[in-house]
C-alpha cells in the first residue's frame, strides 16, 4: 500500500488496509494482495478492554454509527 498511497501515515495505512481487510471478510472475498504490504504499526495499541477499544473507534466515527454487532465483537473478544 507504501507505494500506492505514499502520502498516508503509518497509522493511517494500517487502518485503511484493516477496513479493507474486514470488508471483503464481510462479503466472503479475499483481501487485495497490498494489504500484506502493509508493515504492522511500530507501537501497537495494546488494547485489553472493550470499553478501550470503543474510544478509538469513537475517536473516527460518531457512537450512533457503530453497529451493535461490532459492540458485540468487541466484548467477545476483549473483557469488558
């Protein structure tokens, strides 16, 4: 992805190629091929909780668009 989109950081890459990632998840498809490109970010975000999560999530998208599902997710994966 460094190579189509020079322009974007780290940070920004790494999340791009996530939502594309779980896009085609959601439609039963395959990633691009330039997602595995994509570095991991040097300092990861070590999140343990739900709750952390959400606040970044809801740091890029207003809480009434987070789906239920995704909420879901979230506490299944990570103690609340």
């Amino acid at each position: 992805m460094s190579s189509r989109a020079p322009g974007l950081s780290p940070f920004l890459q790494s999340y791009v190629s996530a939502m594309v990632e779980e896009s085609a998840y959601q439609k039963s498809q395959m990633p691009p091929p330039w997602v595995r490109d994509v570095p991991p970010l040097d300092t990861p975000f070590n999140i343990t909780a739900a709750a952390a999560a959400m606040a970044v999530v809801t740091r890029y998208f207003d809480e009434s668009q987070v789906k239920v599902k995704i909420r879901l997710a979230l506490e299944e994966f990570l103690a609340p």
